[in-house]
C-alpha cells in the first residue's frame, strides 16, 4: 500500500494515485497530499487504477479532502476505478459529489 502524488507541468492538475489499499493507514500521508494546493490548483484527481481495496475510512478521506479544499479547486476527479469500487462509490452516492471514471 502507498500513495504517491503528482502535479502537471502547468500546476494545473494534482494528481494522487494510491497503490494496494486505501483504508485507514493512509490517513496521514492522504492528507499530506493534498495540503499544498494552491490557487493555481483547478483540478484534483484521485486515481484508482492500481487500488484493490478500500473501507469506510477511505470514504472518510475523500469527504474531508471534499470539505477542506472546498471551492478551491474546480473539481475532484476518482478515476481508473475497478468496478467493486466503483460499485461502493455508488452505494456511498459519492457520484453525487464527485465526479467519477
């Protein structure tokens, strides 16, 4: 399990991408990932494509990144999702929050 963060060239995009599983041992370093956005940050994107577990503290997670950041950012993106986390996004009714792929 590990979590790595990327920013475009422009510094438009941040990206955090957690590999294994998201729960709640990535609390910590979750929200060191997205401390630093700044005013030049339009857009966040969760990828999930190398995540093959997630819990309710994940779903914890991505609401306080939702709430800190506020209308800071234009969007928060969950991408590359595998379809059993697809499915308890859906279930959470987190679609309505976040825009996800």
């Amino acid at each position: 399990m590990s979590l790595s963060k990327n920013a475009s060239a422009d510094g438009k995009t941040l990206t955090i991408q957690i590999k294994g599983k998201f729960d709640f041992n990535l609390v910590q370093s979750f929200r060191q990932a997205y401390a630093e956005v700044n005013d030049q940050t339009e857009k966040v994107v969760v990828d999930l494509r190398d995540t093959d577990y997630m819990d309710s503290s994940a779903l914890g997670m991505l609401l306080n990144m939702k709430k800190t950041l506020g209308d800071s950012v234009g969007s928060i993106q969950i991408s590359n999702c595998r379809p059993q986390l697809k499915k308890i996004l859906q279930i959470s009714r987190f679609d309505k929050k976040f825009e996800i792929d």
